[in-house]
C-alpha cells in the first residue's frame, strides 16, 4: 500500500519501510509521530478513500543537508556579499500506513466542557 503525504509544504509518496528527508521536524531520534494530512492513498492501481487516514513514521535522525553557497556581486561597484547556508533535515522511516488519524484537541476540550455545564 502507498500513500501520499504533504509536510513542510512538498508532497511524497511513501509505503512501508520507506525512508524519507523531509523540512525539520520537532522530535528527537527514536520519536514515533503521525502525519495525517494525506492525500491519496491506494494499492497497486486501485485508489482508496483517504479520509481520516493516517501515516505512522519513526524519526531516524535530525540532519542538516549540504551547504549552499549565497553569492552576490555587482559589476563595477566593489560589491560582493558570500553567505552559506544549510537546511536542517529529519531522517523518517514509515512504519505503516493506515489507522485512524488522530482527533483534533479543540474539539475534546469543548466536548469536555458540555457536560460540565450541563451537571451545574
């Protein structure tokens, strides 16, 4: 089964035992999170509904990637400005794809909060 998932603004196509770079991640090695913004999921060539449907994935490190060089000059006038740069990284293995995906917690504190109203 694969599916595709959106985090830090790009999208990926996992499956199981994939291992993915993605944007910065808070958590350190070993955490297990969730990502449940996925888009399409499916088997093969079928496409299943994905809705309310969850990836599982276990952060293997947090990395930087290569530096990239920033360099900026203009002609004639003694200008030349090099900055570096290097995105910070998080190493994900998916674990599995399916489950439900996590309830938001907003709307557990105003369920919370009807019922002791309605007692008072």
């Amino acid at each position: 089964m694969f599916a595709i998932v959106r985090t830090g603004g790009k999208q990926y196509r996992v499956a199981a035992g994939d291992k993915i770079v993605v944007e910065k991640l808070a958590g350190a090695a070993g955490d297990t999170i969730t990502l449940d913004d996925v888009l399409l999921a499916g088997e093969g060539s079928e496409i299943k509904d994905s809705k309310g449907l969850a990836v599982s994935a276990e952060i293997i490190a947090q990395a930087k990637g290569e530096k990239v060089i920033v360099f900026k000059k203009r002609r004639r006038h003694n200008y030349r400005r090099r900055n570096g740069h290097r995105q910070q990284h998080t190493i994900l293995k998916i674990l599995s794809i399916g489950g439900e995906a996590p309830k938001k917690k907003a709307a557990a504190k105003k369920a919370e909060a009807a019922p002791a109203e309605a007692e008072a």
